[in-house]
C-alpha cells in the first residue's frame, strides 16, 4: 500500500490517495475543534485514540451486519479505508437528553429516553449544519429515499449495538453522530469515526463526561477522559 498525496484536511483528520483508486488512508490529528470551528485546541492522543476506538466498533459492527468503509489499520494514527463520497448528512441518534437537544427543546440533560431519537443535519460549515427532515434532504437532493430508509435502519443497528456494548464497560451512550458514504460501486457504507469526539459518553455510576464535552465546556482532564474510555474499551 503507497500512501499518495493529501486529497483533504478536515479539522480532525487528512486523507491521502494510495496507489488503489478504491482506497484512500485516513491520519488521525490530535486537533480539537468544537462549535463550528469557533474554538480549537489539542486534546493529546486523541488521534492514536480515536483511530483505534473507530477501527475496533467498526469491525464489530461489520460482523453485526452493517456494513463500514473500514479496511484495514496501518498505525497508531492510520487507517486504509474505503473512498467513498460521503453523503452530506450528520445522522444523530439519542438516548438520553443533552447538548443542542436538551437547548433546543428547553429540558434538563440526563432524561432517558424510551426510544431512541433520530435527526439529521446538512453538513454544511459556512451554514452551520442546519437541522433537517427527510423531505428537506429530498428536495436538496442529498440523498435518494432508498438511501435515507437503508441509512436510518443501519443508524438504528448502530445504536442497538453500540448502546449494549458500551453498557458492558460501565458507560451510558447518551448521543452520537454518524456519517455515511457511498463507495466506488454505490453502497452505502458507515464512514468517518466513532470516537469520544463524535459520541457522548457518561459513566453510567458516576455520570462522569467521558467525550469531548471536557473540551467544549472546559471541564478539564479531556486527555484522561479519552483514555478512560480506550482502556476500558481495549484494556490499553
Ligand atoms: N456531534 C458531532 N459533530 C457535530 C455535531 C454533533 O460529532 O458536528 C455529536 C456530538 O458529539 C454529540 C451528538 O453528536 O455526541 C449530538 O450533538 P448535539 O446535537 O447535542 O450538538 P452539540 O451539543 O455537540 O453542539
């Protein structure tokens, strides 16, 4: 595998061209951003952490059936995947109450819900990532219907999964945002991570934040956060 030239810089990764036009490689960075790039900084590790975590849920999710661009772990900071363009839709589920939806709809955080919440948001930055419904997604062409319903269900497995595997290392899997792709030969694939950037993760005891929330609202200690959940997750 020839890593090649940088095709982008996101705020949290690059990615690079191999030698495959099917493949391209993703380099975690420890860059934090939080509130549409309004405020960055550096979680150290985050990038070993958040590569790791990403490509061990992916393989679990792969063998429950939904498939992910995930291919194949370079090093602590790389990872080969799938190239995929990805469908410009940020996919939220919720169990539990808390950040922009507990703002919006003027509730306490912390109210678990009976059945999980879905939302999307155009993943738009100079927008801001405006909330919308399938329709909007429909009449902007986002995505097609088949590809909403297949994007829906596989945001559901995530959660079932994802809810009882996160259970079993004492933490509470309060939210979490996902992205789809689609690859070379138009399947709809999980992509980008799943990671404490992207999920909200509270000791189910202590209800201690184990995400990015320390960054974004300056609780401090986010480095130990991070890897409180990996060495709970791997045992490193
Ligand atoms: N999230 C994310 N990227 C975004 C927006 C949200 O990964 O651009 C994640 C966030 O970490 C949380 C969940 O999606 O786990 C729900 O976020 P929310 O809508 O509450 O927004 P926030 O309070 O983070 O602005």
């Amino acid at each position: 595998m020839e890593k090649g030239h940088q095709l982008y810089e996101g705020k949290a990764k690059k990615v690079f061209a191999t030698d495959d036009p099917d493949l391209v490689i993703v380099s975690y960075k420890d860059d934090a951003t939080a509130f549409n790039g309004l405020k960055k900084g550096t979680i150290t590790g985050k990038g070993v952490i958040n590569n790791k975590m990403t490509n061990h849920l992916m393989q679990k999710l792969e063998i429950a059936g939904i498939p992910t661009h995930y291919v194949k772990q370079l090093s602590d900071r790389e990872t080969v995947v799938k190239k995929v363009s990805i469908v410009p839709l940020e996919v939220i589920i919720r169990n539990i109450s808390a950040g922009s939806f507990a703002k919006r709809y003027g509730v306490e955080e912390g109210i678990v819900f009976e059945h999980p919440t879905i939302e999307f948001s155009y993943k738009n930055d100079d927008l801001g990532d405006p909330l919308l419904n399938t329709y909007h997604a429909l009449a902007l062409k986002l995505a097609t219907q088949e590809e909403i319903d297949l994007i829906k269900k596989y945001a559901f497995a995530v959660n079932d999964y994802l809810k009882t595997f996160m259970k079993g290392i004492g933490i509470d899997l309060v939210d979490f945002k996902l992205e789809f792709g689609k690859t070379t030969d138009g399947q709809i694939v999980l992509a980008d991570e799943i990671s404490p950037d992207t999920c909200r993760l509270w000791d189910d005891q202590t209800h201690e934040k184990l995400d990015k929330d320390r960054f974004r609202r300056d609780l401090g200690g986010a480095e130990e956060a991070y890897e409180e959940v990996m060495r709970r997750l791997m045992g490193e």
